[in-house]
C-alpha cells in the first residue's frame, strides 16, 4: 500500500490486527443485524461477481461465495491474508486497501462488503475514498453493504467502566466487573476478567487523546480488543450524507441487534448498523 493512502489510525489498528491473527479464524454472522442485511443483499446482487473488503481471516468467505462463484476477497494485513487462503484454499483472496482498489476494473461487480465495521477502520477523510472505490468497482445499480459504528449508541466516548457487552460477541466488549470503579481507575486483584480490565484501562489512557468530536462523526478508543483501537463513529444522518456525495442512495439501515431494516427516517441508539446502498 502507497504511503499517501495511509490514515491517521492505521498506526494504532495494523499492528493490532496482526497480533490477533487468531481470533480470526471463525465463520458465521457477526450479529443478528448482519443476518438481515446479508440476507437482503444477496437477494438484490445474487449471481453477479462479489468483492469482499477487509476479508481478515475470511468469516464471510463461505457466506458470500454461496451468493457468486465470482468472490473475490481483500485484506490489508498480510498475516490475515494468509490465514484466509489457508482457511479458503480455493477462494480468489488478494492482498490490498480499500483505500486504493486499483487493481480491480471499474463496474466489475454486482456485490460489494464491507463487514465488521472494517470501513471504520481508517479516518473520516479516507472514509470517502473507501467509498470512491466501492463505488467505481460496482457496476450499474451495484449494491454496497457495509457496517459502521453509530456515533449515536453507546460507544462513542465509552471507556472500560460504561462499556457495555454483547451477547453475540463474547468477550469483544468488556463489561466492568465486580468490585472496580467507574471511569477505568481500578482494575482489581485477580486474573481473568480483572486482567483484562486493567490492560483495557490501560490502553484506553493510551489512546483517549485522539477523541475528536465533529457532531456527525467523531474518533474515539473502541472497546473490542480491550480499547487497543482507535475507530471512526458517525450518525445515520451523517452517513446518508457521504453515501450521497459519492453516488450512491441508501436502500436500508439495519441495526446490529435486529435483522429488520429501521422503517425510513427511523433514528437507533444500537451499538452499529449495517448499512445498504445502490450506486446510481
């Protein structure tokens, strides 16, 4: 990847991603939400060709090629690239950045994911590139589905006291445990749970610095990983937004604990959403 693509967050996230390489070798859905959005998805783009962004350890692999025989996968960190084809040895999997998806030919699909609120990953600037590119590899009346984290839920400015946990990502969140304090001051006297708070209150001190608040969308340390991440969060009202200035219209928005689309103009505290869009 050319340095000019790189975001201000992949100093903090790479070499994360790359120290988890493990926990990624999984298959199946990320969440209630992402059931539905799949689900509708397939049925808009089923059969034309399907590009899968930030692949990691390849959970939606077997999901996606199930929509296309014509999958291709793409991550940026060469250790989750590895893992996927080693998981998937028959799937076309390719390092490279969502950022710059040069080597792929404009309106070459019908299908585009971005799964596990992976657009997230880079910095509200880069967020528009990733969406350039989503946009000149679909072709006519392409779909992009894509998860994003709300700026509106509860994990924007959350820390290791008020985060809350999910019961279909154990342990992704950390839920504060018996006998700390709020705020990330104590992280008790024992292993386990009270291990993990301390190092998530640790990497939270960290980080917190980097909290930016622009109302439609801010940066702030993310609670997977023991806040070892720093992500991008934006309103439903800003996300519209950006889809718009980059061709495409939004279809449906799906919150991550409910498989049915929000009716229109319906507002969500859920933690993400998954987010459906048509290019024009």
């Amino acid at each position: 990847m050319s340095e000019d693509v790189r975001s201000s967050l992949d100093a903090a996230n790479r070499p994360l991603w790359a120290a988890v390489v493990d926990e990624y070798a999984i298959e199946g859905w990320s969440d209630p939400g992402e059931v539905g959005a799949l689900v509708l998805a397939a049925d808009l783009a089923r059969g034309r060709p399907v590009l899968d962004l930030g692949v990691g350890g390849g959970r939606t692999t077997s999901l996606l090629r199930l929509v296309s025989s014509g999958y291709v996968g793409i991550d940026y960190t060469p250790e989750l690239v590895d893992l996927c084809r080693r998981r998937h040895p028959g799937a076309d999997v390719r390092l490279g950045d969502a950022r710059d998806l040069a080597g792929l030919d404009d309106g070459s699909f019908g299908l585009v994911v971005f799964s596990h609120n992976g657009i997230d990953a880079v910095d509200h600037e880069d967020r528009e590139r990733v969406l350039a590119e989503a946009h000149r590899v679909l072709g006519p009346g392409g779909i992009f589905c894509y998860s994003t984290l709300n700026k509106d839920g509860p994990l924007f400015g959350a820390n290791p006291g008020t985060a809350p946990d999910t019961p279909w990502m154990i342990g992704s969140l950390l839920p504060k445990p018996v006998g700390a304090t709020g705020g990330g001051d104590s992280g008790g006297d024992g292993g386990g749970d009270d291990d993990r708070w301390i190092r998530a209150t640790k990497n939270w001190r960290r980080l917190r610095g980097q909290l930016r608040d622009e109302g439609e969308w801010g940066v702030a340390p993310f609670a997977a990983h023991e806040f070892a991440l720093v992500t991008h969060f934006i309103t439903l009202g800003g996300a519209t937004a950006e889809l718009d200035r980059q061709g495409f219209d939004l279809q449906a928005v799906i919150p991550c604990d409910d498989p049915r689309p929000l009716a229109e103009g319906a507002g969500t505290d859920a933690m993400y959403v998954h987010l459906i869009a048509r290019k024009r």
